[in-house]
C-alpha cells in the first residue's frame, strides 16, 4: 500500500486513482492529518506500507524524520512541482530516497520505489522458489518458465507473501497492504477467498502447497519441495 500527502485533495485522489487502477492500494492524507496519524498508526499496519509519496505541505520536511522514528524502512518520495536544485538537495538532506518532478505516472513511482528497495536489500527484480518465479514489477509469476495468470488480487497476495517469505503474515496484514488502511468496503474475509484460490492454482501446477496457514497466526510461504 502506498501513501500519499498532499495538501491539495486533487492530488492525493488522483494519485490514489491511478494506484487503484495498476491494482494498488492507496491512501491519502493532506498536511494537518498525517503527522497525527504516522506518530500514533499500529506498527502491524505500518508493515503494509510499501512506500511514501510525499507532495506540498508546511512541514514536509520534518516528515521523514517522523516516518524514520517509526523504525518504517518504506522508501520515501518526494513529489517536486518546479524544478528547484535547492529544494531537492534540502528534501535529501531532510531524508528522502528520490525526488521526482510533477506530473509523473504512478508506474514510474512503483518502479523507483521497487529500484531503491532493491538496492537496500540487495534483491533482484523477481524471486525464484524451486520451480516458481514471482515478479515484484507487475508481470505474472512463471512456473517452469511458463506463465501463471493470475487476477490482480491474487498476484498482489503471491507478492507480498513471498517478498516477505520466512515470516508468517496476519490475514489483517495481508488485507492491509492489498486493500489498503481505513478501507471499511470490503470484508476482510475476501482475503481467505482469494488466498484459497491462490493455494489450488499453485498446488495444481506445482504439485505441492506452497502456502502454509494456522488459524489465528496467518499465513507463510513454504520452502520448495
């Protein structure tokens, strides 16, 4: 889930549009709202934002000093509207991971915030699970070099568990970062729904369970067989 901050609503409901239209959910906050609400968000849901998109407001620059105090790795961008050398050194010496120019797609914002996480990490573009192979930029996964279709909902589950492979994530955690904090229009039982779709694709084409589950604890991505 991304979020962004913007003190003209037009910006934040556009972003948030065109980050509900490649499949990702979004969630946005002018100037005044954001400080309150990064200082006292649950960590659990801290750990379904995949990146911070900041636009104009008063204080922007103290912003990613509060999102760092979090212990939040997210990257965090800053959204330029005129090109200003001094603002952009001020806005990396305030903390940021990149500053980019206004008007920009949302598929650029993914594919610089996918660049500064890999270069933190170390990781490629995709991860490779005995036969599996899934994308973190968009494409399908490939299972033996072929393609697995999948339904947005159900690529953006496989994603997530795997970038977080080893670890076992909530059903709230996995609701979070597909549907996004606040969003009270769907029921968070959807996520067993799409989960249990998931599982019989892959079983069928892998021939195992890839997906580990314990009621009450979540879900795990399992080693492959």
């Amino acid at each position: 889930m991304f979020v962004i901050v913007d003190d003209r609503e037009i910006v934040t409901n556009g972003y948030a549009s065109g980050f509900e239209r490649e499949g990702i959910a979004s969630l946005g906050f002018c100037p005044g709202e954001f400080g309150d609400w990064v200082s006292s968000v649950a960590d659990e849901d801290l750990t379904a934002i995949e990146a911070f998109v900041l636009g104009d407001g008063p204080e922007r620059y103290d912003w990613p000093r509060i999102i760092r105090n979090r212990n939040s790795s997210a990257p965090v961008l800053a959204l330029n509207e005129t090109p200003s050398l001094e603002q952009t050194l001020e806005l990396f010496a305030a903390g940021v991971d990149d500053v980019v120019r206004k008007p920009v797609h949302v598929r650029e914002i993914m594919a610089r915030v996918e660049a500064i996480r890999r270069r933190a990490v170390g990781d490629d573009d995709h991860v490779q699970l005995g036969d599996l192979r899934v994308y973190f930029d968009g494409r399908d996964p490939e299972i033996g070099g072929d393609i697995l279709h999948l339904p947005r909902r159900e690529r953006r589950i496989l994603e997530y568990l795997m970038r977080n492979r080893g670890r076992r994530l909530s059903k709230t955690q996995i609701y979070n970062c597909i549907y996004g904090l606040l969003n009270e229009d769907v029921d968070d039982a959807v996520v067993e729904s799409h989960i249990s779709k998931l599982r019989k694709k892959l079983k069928q084409r892998l021939g195992y369970d890839l997906i580990d589950s314990k009621r009450y604890l979540g879900y795990m991505i399992m080693a492959a067989e």
